[in-house]
C-alpha cells in the first residue's frame, strides 16, 4: 500500500471518531470558519467542548487572521482560546503555533474495540437509567464534581442526539462507578467513566463499561471507542486489559502567558 493511501486512509479514521465525538459530546454553541470548528459551552469548562478543531490539514489560510477571529469569541464566552489538535490538524498548523510559542498540554488516546472480539458471557445486563437528574446526582458524587458544572452537564447530555445510555453500579445502594455510552449506529462510545477514588482498584469500573458496552453491542454497536488522557495509567492500564488498542492521538495549545491548568 501506498504510503500516500495509508494516510488517507487513517485520516479517515480519524474523520470517523472525530464527528462521532461532537455528536457524542456537543457543544452548547459551534461555529465554522472554513474547516475549523469553534466549540464553546458556556455551562460546561470542558476542554474539549470549549476548543477550536481543525478537520483538514490543507486549510492554512489566513492563519493568524483567523486565530484573532477565535480569540474574540472565545474572550467573548469567557473562556480562554484553546486549540485542539488531532491528526486532522497536519503538521504546518502545529509548526505555525510553535514559532509563535502556543504551549501544548493534555494529550488525549483515542481508543477502540472491536465489540465481536470481546466475550460477554459473564458480563452483567444492565438497564440504563432513564432518570437525568438522578444519574447526575451520582456522577457527580462518584467523580466529586462541583455543583456549578450541574446545569451544564444536564444541557450536555440532554442534547445528545444519539442514544445515551446512562449507567450507575452501586454498592450497598450507593453509587460507586458512573457512565454515558452513546449508541451511535456501529459505534459506541463511553464517557465520563469514573470510579469513586476511595474505591478503585476493586473491578467496580471493568464491570461498568463491560456492561455498557454490552448493552451498545445488544443494539447493533460493534465497536467501543473513548478518550482517556495519557496521564492516566490506571484508566490506560483498564482499557488495555479489556481490548482497546489506540487509534490516535490529540493533544491541546494555547498561546503564550495563557494557563493551560483549566
């Protein structure tokens, strides 16, 4: 194969999880400029709802112009200008950033499993809770969320357009391990998987996503996919065991004097 189509071809890819992560994950508000996409959500903090992605590495015109553009708005929401960048962004995009000394942090894997490899015949079927402000409640226990983000996250999982499943394991009728997976077509994905800090270690979140993802695979899905922050080696450590394999990776920039901590 060409090297040229092997691009191609992962690019692809790429193109795949990229969209089926903003129909997945939307934001509260989008803009185009070309083929950057300027997401902003003014209930949510998020990086990855609050960013600018690059969907073509060709589209380099009126670079500087255009970040000035997105800096406006994003000043406008309050949130600092942050890119996102994936493969899709190519490497003359991140080349202009760095001359200009934009700072990079936060790298993300993107993972995948091919649901027909994994064997769920001890695998618990779980139903997925249908009420939203009950789910919350335990999501944000489990992963100790402040009560300011309650109101985003209600408008972020209610504009999923997708299937979401919302998933709560309990232990002695407390929640322990919370989790979306959005059915989307052949596609599943799992977000905000997270496990109660006092109890992890213990399979409470190996049992969650199996079981998420079995319910996905029920309806059709037949690969899981998610996102998980490359400092995170016990969730990479989890993932792996369980099958994913890593697709690729993104990373974030913001310009110089700019914190990269939120």
């Amino acid at each position: 194969m060409l090297p040229d189509r092997e691009s191609a071809l992962r690019l692809s890819l790429v193109r795949r999880f990229e969209a089926a992560g903003f129909r997945a994950w939307p934001a509260g508000s989008v803009r185009y400029d070309g083929t950057w996409v300027l997401r902003l959500t003014a209930g949510h903090p998020a990086k990855r709802l609050n960013s600018v992605a690059i969907l073509d590495p060709g589209d380099l015109c009126r670079i500087d112009e255009r970040i000035e553009a997105a800096s406006r708005w994003f000043e406008a929401f309050g949130r600092p200008l942050t890119f996102r960048i994936s493969p899709l962004a190519g490497t003359a995009l991140s080349e202009h950033l760095d001359a200009r000394g934009w700072t990079r942090f936060g790298e993300v894997l993107v993972m995948s499993l091919d649901l027909e490899k994994v064997d769920f015949t001890d695998v618990i079927d779980q139903i997925p809770m249908k009420d939203l402000n009950r789910f919350i409640s335990a999501m944000m226990r489990v992963r100790d969320h402040s009560g300011l983000i309650r109101p985003g996250l209600s408008e972020v999982i209610s504009s999923i357009r997708a299937e979401p499943g919302l998933f709560v394991h309990e232990s002695g009728g407390v929640p322990v391990a919370t989790t979306i997976c959005v059915h989307d077509g052949e596609l599943a994905g799992l977000f905000e998987v997270g496990t109660q800090a006092t109890l992890r270690r213990r399979g409470f979140g190996r049992a969650i996503v199996l079981s998420a993802i079995k319910w996905a695979r029920m309806r059709g899905a037949r690969v899981a996919w998610l996102q998980v922050e490359a400092e995170n080696e016990g969730a990479l450590a989890l993932y792996r065991q369980l099958g994913f394999e890593e697709v690729y990776r993104y990373h974030y920039r913001r310009p110089p004097g700019a914190a990269v901590s939120a």
